[in-house]
C-alpha cells in the first residue's frame, strides 16, 4: 500500500513514486519535481518541473476528485527537498491538518540536521537550518498543540539528528516561556540549538558510541567538541549568539562547565536554556550506554542531584513547561 507522504520519509524510499497532498504544494512556485496523476493503473506526467503549479491546476484536480498528486524520487532526499520547498506553505495553510504539519516539520527538520552533519561547513546547509527554524517558531507560535505535537514525534531512541530536533523545539518554546519573543533572538537562537552538537563531527566514532565510561584520554578529546562546533560553523555565516550556544552549551552557571568553566550570568540565556534542554533529552531518550529515564526522574536529577550546574529560574519555566505538556498530552 503507498503510504501517506509524511510516513514516506521514515522509511527507505527507492525509485518510486510518492503521493503528496494538493494543500502542500505552494501555489504559482517551480515544484523543482515533475508532478505526476495516478490515471488507470499507472503514473502519468501532470506537469513538468519547468511549469508553475497554479490556482487553476488545483481547482481542476479537486474538482475531478483527484485530491492527490505524485512525485517520483529516487530515495529521501528526493522527498525531503519536496517538502522543504514548500515547508512555509504547509505550514501556513489552514487546510493542513496540525499532526502532518509537525510532521512533516519534523522529518525537515531531521534531514536539515542529517546534512549538517555530514557536510558541516556547507553555507548552503545553514542557509536551509535557517528556514526550518523560521518554520519552528512560527508553527510553535500558532498553538501550544503543535509544542506538544513535535515533542511526541521524538520516539525514546537517541539519535543524534532527532536529539538536534528535539533541543531546537525545547529551547525556544522555552525561551519563548521566559519571556524572550523577539524573532530575531528566538531565530539565532534556534540554530544555536539545532547545531549544538556539530562539532562531534570531529570526535571519533569509537569515542563517541563506546558503551562504557571513557577514559581519561577520550573523555579530554569528547570535551573539545564544543570548540571543533565553533571552529566548523566559523564559515558558514551563523550568527554570533548560535555559535556562543555551540561553545557553552556544557557550561554550568556554579563554573564545573566546560570549556572555559564560565560562572553565572557571564553564560548568555540562550546558552543557559540549551545546557537544560540538551542534558534533558539526552537522559530521556535510550543511549548505547543507558535507557531512557523517565521525564520525571530526569527532572529529579536536574534540580536534586544537578543543583547548582543550572539556573534555577530557568529549570523552574521549564518543569511548568513539561507539566503543561504532561497535561495536553493527557487530554
Ligand atoms: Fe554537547
């Protein structure tokens, strides 16, 4: 059975074409892709990639009751530029349901993620982070729903990308929390968040999936990564607050961070906000070296065993936060 686009992405596609709703498809844009119509048994060409996708197509498909579209892709990427070419149009769309737009947010968000660490110092690729964080902070502003509908996307297994997601949608729904609104701070804030981890890429893979405490050695070398984020995004024109939270997002306000064991408010908020949102999800989610806890117990940890290493007014946001969630999540 062909699947529902937005499942599409997480499975393994090969050559095949995929059906897209009408309502995704940004009206009078370069689809970028072939559009294809399902007529008597086989995928026939619509409209070339070369040709708009206007008013007049969709009004004429809807009122032949063709309410879908198909594209062909050779795997996911395929897909998932489909999607991010037309993200804001989803996401703005009053016909969308909200699940598919977190959806489909999501999976962006993901393969954004994906790409940015495998090509690191694209400029194309934090060109492509900047949009989806656009689109993170507008679909979070339009419901509490949608914080939630992101969060339980997540799954309990840890996955680098995923963990990126995660921390993005945590990190400004928190901010935002705080009181912090300005687009622009929340925007560089959420690139910060999404490549906070970047520089991991540059951390052996030994060191970085080894089941067991690391030694001396590794744990010196796993420390750097901060600074190897910093040094991999210098070219790719981030802006200066998301580089600080690459930087400082394991220093502590009592000082036992690192790298540069900064106290207190010498940490921006951003970066503060990050260091709780990234130890959070990291104790929630299943590790090669430990389960997942429970949202509870991690919280336990952060404001019993942890006290000191973080801004209790910011922990105590985000405990209301997480109840909040607890309660929509429950209805
Ligand atoms: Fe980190």
């Amino acid at each position: 059975m062909i699947q529902a686009a937005f499942e599409s992405l997480d499975q393994n596609i090969e050559k095949q074409y995929v059906p897209v709703e009408l309502d995704f498809i940004e009206l009078d844009s370069l689809c970028e892709q072939n559009i294809y119509l399902f007529v008597q048994d086989r995928f026939v060409l619509y409209r070339g990639a070369n040709l708009p996708f206007t008013l007049q197509d969709k009004l004429r498909l809807e009122k032949a009751k063709q309410n879908k579209v198909y594209i062909y892709c050779e795997n996911e990427a395929d897909l998932r530029r489909f999607y991010e070419s037309n993200l804001t149009n989803i996401i703005e769309s009053d016909k969308v349901a909200p699940e598919k737009k977190a959806k489909v947010l999501y999976q962006c968000a993901k393969g954004i993620a994906k790409d940015l660490f495998e090509k690191p110092t694209s400029t194309e690729t934090i060109q492509r982070s900047r949009g989806v964080v656009d689109n993170t902070l507008s679909l979070l502003s339009k419901s509490s729903d949608a914080f939630v509908q992101m969060i339980s996307l997540s799954g309990h297994d840890y996955y680098t990308y995923t963990h990126c997601v995660n921390v993005l949608t945590l990190t400004v729904s928190l901010l935002s929390d705080l009181g912090y609104k300005d687009p622009r701070f929340l925007k560089e804030a959420g690139m910060g968040a999404l490549l906070h981890d970047v520089g991991k890429k540059k951390v052996p893979i030994e060191i970085l999936n080894k089941p067991g405490k690391l030694t001396e050695e590794e744990w010196q070398v796993m420390k750097r990564h901060p600074e190897f984020g910093a040094e991999i995004v210098e070219r790719a024109r981030m802006p200066e607050r998301g580089v600080d939270i690459i930087i400082q997002h394991h220093e502590r306000i009592n000082g036992k961070g690192y790298p540069h064991g900064l106290v207190g408010q010498d940490i921006p908020i951003a970066s503060q906000v990050v260091a709780i949102t990234d130890a959070y999800d990291a104790m929630t989610t299943n590790r090669c070296y430990q389960k997942a806890m429970k949202p509870f117990d991690a919280m336990r940890i952060i404001t019993q065993e942890m006290k000191g290493h973080y801004n209790p007014q910011v922990v105590q946001k985000f405990l209301q936060m997480l109840n909040v969630k607890n309660k929509l999540q429950k209805k």
